[in-house]
C-alpha cells in the first residue's frame, strides 16, 4: 500500500468534488498503451520522454512516454505475431486481449516519435488505470523496449511541444520540486528504471503485473492523498 500526494492543484480539486459528491462511479476507462524508450547514457538508463502540449485534454503539459488509445483498427493484429504470446503470458492475459494493446504501442511510438518497433521487442512493466474521480479514464499498459539500432527519436505528432533523452534520477528530482509535472505512473514507472544499472537489466526484468487503481484517501489532517496496492 502506497499514498501518493496530489500535486497538482486541478487534480486535487476534481479529487475533493468527487468524495464530495460520494464517490460515483466514473466513466469507462478507455484501453491505451504507453511505451518507455530505453536505452543506455554515461550515466546509467535513459528514456525517451515527451512534454503533452498545453491545449491537451488530457494531461496538458505533463511528461509522459510515448502512446495513446487503442484504435479499432489495432484489434487486427495476427495472433501469430512473433512475440505476442510471450508478451500476453506476461501480462497475464490471453493473446487475443493483448494484441490490440501491443499493436496501438507500436503503432503509437512510430506516430508520436518516428520510431518502429516490432512486438517482440516489448516487455510488460505495469497496468494502471485512472482514477474515478477523473473525466477522461484510461486502462492503460505500461509496456518498455530498448531503443532501435540506427533510428532517432523525433517529435513527430502536434500532440507535445518537446521531448528528448533524460536521466530517471533527473525527471523524479524534476517532479520533486514541481519544475516537471507528471502522474503517478511515470513517476514509479521511472523509480523502477532508476534502480537498474543499464538498460538490459531493466528490460530483462520480468516484474509482476496486476491492475493498480488508485483512490482518494483523506488524511488526518484533512488533506487528500492517492491511495494505491502497488504490485
């Protein structure tokens, strides 16, 4: 059991609306997936992050990883997908359910920052889904890959206004002190990359998965925090 601290002050007023209110029951949470570009710095791991554009719905000037919503046309992925039933067995679920979500990764990453990757190279690190409290939901696969031999990460979408190459130890002190805002799962997403000396250790990994859905929890003093059983 973890509690994660309401950073932001919109976050933590839809937060407070939403106990308010009794906690009704939110919208149905749309499928996505997201993608951590990894690769090896002089420092230890880097991944590949991008900043959403302020005019997002939807986290509007967060840091995020590459990806997006599963899109019909991504339940056409033949089961028979090199690495496909590797990646589903990981994540606990049939070939049949993971294939749209590995196939909207993929898709994703060469949308948002020109770089094509096969579902082999991916590998399960967690499943988050947003919280009721929100209005836009999402059942969201973290999914991670090694960055491609011979390709260059490029901001390719109208969907973030910069993105690059950073250390996890930079982007968490970042958060830390406000100077980068991003959600709960980037920030344990990028906790785990930071533990890890290189980036094969962190793709070896095979940590295991279970839906987290964090929920508001009032504190002594009032306040709100996430509350989350973090796998």
């Amino acid at each position: 059991m973890v509690r994660l601290p309401l950073r932001e002050d919109a976050l933590r007023a839809r937060a407070e609306d939403w106990v308010a209110r009794g906690r009704p029951a939110g919208s149905a949470p749309r499928p996505a997936a997201t993608v951590m570009l990894v690769r090896d710095g002089r420092d230890g791991p880097q991944v590949y992050v991008q900043r959403r554009a302020a005019t997002m719905a939807f986290a509007p000037s967060m840091v995020v990883f590459p990806g997006g919503r599963v899109d019909p046309a991504d339940h056409a992925l033949d089961l028979s997908t090199p690495g496909l039933a590797d990646l589903a067995a990981h994540l606990g679920v049939s070939a049949q359910h993971a294939a749209p979500f590995a196939a909207a990764a993929v898709r994703e990453v060469e949308e948002e920052c020109g770089v094509r990757l096969e579902v082999a190279a991916l590998r399960g690190r967690g499943h988050w889904v947003t919280p009721a409290f929100e209005p836009r939901r999402y059942d969201t696969w973290i999914l991670a890959a090694g960055m491609p031999p011979g390709q260059h990460p490029r901001e390719t979408s109208g969907e973030s206004d910069g993105g690059g190459w950073a250390r996890p130890a930079d982007l968490l002190a970042g958060a830390g002190s406000g100077r980068v805002r991003m959600l709960p799962p980037q920030v344990w997403a990028l906790e785990a990359l930071g533990r890890c000396a290189d980036a094969a250790t962190f793709l070896a990994e095979r940590p295991r998965i279970v839906p987290v859905l964090p929920e508001p929890e009032r504190r002594q003093d009032g306040g709100l925090v996430l509350r989350a059983e973090l796998p």
